[in-house]
C-alpha cells in the first residue's frame, strides 16, 4: 500500500517556481505544459516540511550554525545508502551543486586552462568553464544508436595533446541516466592522476538509482580516484527540496582539501543556512520510504513513456535510463532540424521540454522529457506528442 500521493496534480503556479513561472523567460509563452527543468511536480516529504514549520514557529531567524547532527545526517545517509564512509573532516556545505563547481574551479584552475567535459552533458558546466575564462575540452560520448559509453581513448589524447587541468565528470551523467561502471571510473582515476588533473565529480542524481541499481561515487573506486576527486552531491534532487539548496562537498585527499577548504572558509562559501540544514536532516533521516516510492512511481513512469512511444508514435524513442527522472527522447527519425523540432513540441504539442542541443550539439536531435510527474500530466503529454506527429507526418 502506497503512503504517499504522487498521482495528485498540485498547481505550482505563483509559488516562484522556475519551471512554471519562468515559463515566458526561458519558452516564449506559458500555455504550455512545463516537463523540462529537472524537478518533480510532487509534494515533498511531509517530515520536511513538519521540521521546517517547526522551526518557524520561532519567531526569531538569526545568525545560525548547523548542528552536529546535521552532518551527522548526512555521512549516515551515504553509509546506509551507497556503503560510501565520509569523516566529518572531509565533509562541507556548499551552495548549490553547481556553484560547488564554479568554486572548484576558480580554486584549482587559472583562466586559459583546459577542462574536460562529456557532451552531451548538464549545460552549466560548459557556462561555468567559459564564464570563468578556461577552455571548454569536449570528450563526447560515444553513442552507437541505443547506447551511450565513455570515450576512453579520446580522453587519453585529450590528456596528452590538451593537457587539461581538470575534468567535470556527470555520475551519473545527466541527460542521459548512465551510472558509469567500475571499470570505467577506475580508468579515468588512473588517466586523470596520471596527469595531475583534478576530477570534480557531479552526483546529484546519485541517489536516483533506477531497477535495483547501485550508486557507485567515483572516489570510492580507488586509490588514484581518492586522490583526484572533488566529489558534489545534494540531497535536493533526491527529496525534492531544490529551493532550499543544501548541497555539500566531500574531499577525502588532505593535500586537494586543506587549501580548498581553507579558501572556502574565510570566504564563508562554506557556511550553511539555517532551513537548509534543518530541510536536508529531515530529508536524509526521514525521507527514505518516501523516496522508494517516488522512485518506483517514476520508474513507471518511464516504462509508461517508453510503451507508448513504441506502440504509438513511430520515429520517436526513449534511450532507458539507469537513474534519476530525466529521459533522453531520440527524434531523429523525423528528419527535423532542431529548430522544426522545438517548434513541433512547444507550438504544436504545448509542451515546454528542454532542447536536446543546449547539452551539446551532439544533442541534436533529442530533447529530455522530465517524468517527474503524476501520470495524467504525463499521459496528456505523449497524447500531444502523438498528435503532433501525426499531423507532421500528414502534411509532409
Ligand atoms: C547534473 C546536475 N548537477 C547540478 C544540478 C543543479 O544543482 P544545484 O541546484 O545544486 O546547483 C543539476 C540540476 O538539474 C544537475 O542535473
């Protein structure tokens, strides 16, 4: 028996959410519906909300510092849920998961160096390289039509030819849903150490594992991925609290830490904030059945995607995810460029998703459905596409 509601539509309207009324900045028009910006439409955990009601009953809201315990949330979190050990000491806050990056970045790099990314991959890493003046060094993904797989080969060349000074791994990676495998991790911990690089690992969607798959943190794989890694997480997309933002940072490498970690200190980039600290301890000590069912809730909705897509539109496919809610649509088939394309979904199909191709030109073609929603919304969503496609197809 379920505990938890995720077939409710709740209108998020006029609540300041990005994904609905940042409509008309980022689509052009708001009559659309909104299944692009990676959260879910359901309501959070009600022990989230209940701690952080209870703190605001105190009607003061000063200076404060987050207790023990809050840390102590989050390193039993990792034990229990990944078998992952993290030590206090190797544990800190940051604002945000791609702020995180921003400071490993201006930390560890100078302007002109060269980082590695995957494309197609979360944009913001390549904003964050290019705004901060390095050189954006792509290694795409190979992709054989129905899989995606790491290029090892062209990072080793990268390495020898570009000498980059860091890599931005996505584990597991977004757009796509691939938890990269041992092997593979344990590869670009002994390329990367090699080189003296650092790898700054993004594991937001770490604890989204889909089909009784395990989250496997890329520090963990070895010595030479310990001595590398600037590991991110976040319990934001887990629970569904990315307004709070409460993400952290582990480096479990006393040299890469101590200055790091230093700067991040007197700068107070480190410094938490109080409903942050109080909605990710709920979150990490009471979330965990809510998150199973959410999990399951969208791994049906994936297979519910992808059955319809098969045995309604021809010429579309969903490229099945590993984990997390985000799906990876191929319409290639169509024979649309992507302009067509987009106009096809957000002006015929009313559906605001987000463009394949701002992950990377190698996403030409695509666009990532987010299925973090109820069933209905979802359902409603691929009655348009099939619409749309029919009509395509009627007046080509
Ligand atoms: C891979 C990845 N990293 C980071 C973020 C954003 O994290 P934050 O809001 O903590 O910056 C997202 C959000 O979609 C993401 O998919």
């Amino acid at each position: 028996m379920s505990k938890y509601d995720f077939d409710s539509v709740i209108d998020r309207h006029g609540t300041y959410a990005t994904k609905f009324d940042g409509l008309d900045q980022m689509f052009g028009r708001h009559d659309v519906t909104p299944l692009w910006i990676a959260d879910l439409d359901f309501a959070v955990c009600p022990d989230i909300t209940a701690a952080l009601r209870r703190r605001l009953d105190h009607p003061v809201l000063g200076y404060s510092a987050a207790p023990d315990s809050y840390w102590q949330s989050i390193i039993d979190w990792q034990k229990h849920r990944h078998g992952f050990e993290i030590t206090r000491e190797e544990l800190t806050f940051i604002p945000g998961v791609v702020k995180g990056i921003g400071l490993a970045v201006n930390y560890f790099s100078d302007k002109g160096d060269g980082i590695v990314i995957q494309p197609p991959v979360y944009h913001p890493f390549r904003m964050v390289i290019e705004g901060n003046e390095r050189r954006v060094l792509e290694n795409p993904l190979l992709f054989d039509g129905r899989e995606y797989t790491m290029d090892l080969e062209g990072l080793q060349h990268i390495i020898d030819t570009e000498h980059p000074r860091m890599m931005i791994l996505c584990n597991p990676h977004n757009p796509i849903g691939i938890q990269w495998d041992v092997e593979t991790l344990c590869r670009v911990a002994d390329m990367c150490a090699r080189a003296g690089m650092i790898v700054v690992s993004d594991e937001i969607h770490g604890d989204l594992m889909l089909d009784g798959r395990r989250h496997i943190p890329f520090v963990s794989v070895s010595d030479n991925a310990r001595r590398v890694a600037v590991t991110l997480g976040a319990p934001s997309k887990t629970f569904n609290i990315p307004g709070l933002v409460s993400s952290w940072m582990v480096v479990k490498d006393p040299e890469l830490r101590r200055g790091f970690y230093h700067w991040l200190e007197v700068n107070e980039f480190d410094a938490p904030v109080l409903i942050s600290t109080i909605g990710a301890e709920a979150a990490y000590r009471h979330g965990e059945a809510w998150l199973d069912e959410m999990l399951a809730y969208v791994h049906d909705n994936l297979h519910y995607v992808n059955d319809y897509l098969n045995a309604n539109v021809p010429g579309v496919t969903a490229i099945r995810p590993q984990a997390s809610f985000l799906l990876w649509l191929d319409f290639r088939e169509l024979g649309l460029s992507q302009d067509e394309l987009m106009h096809l979904l957000l002006d015929k199909a009313h559906l605001a998703l987000n463009d394949g191709s701002m992950f990377g030109r190698q996403g030409v073609g695509f666009v990532r459905l987010n299925v973090g929603t109820p069933r209905c919304v979802l359902h409603q969503a691929l009655e348009h596409i099939r619409l749309a496609v029919e009509q395509l197809k009627a007046n080509q």
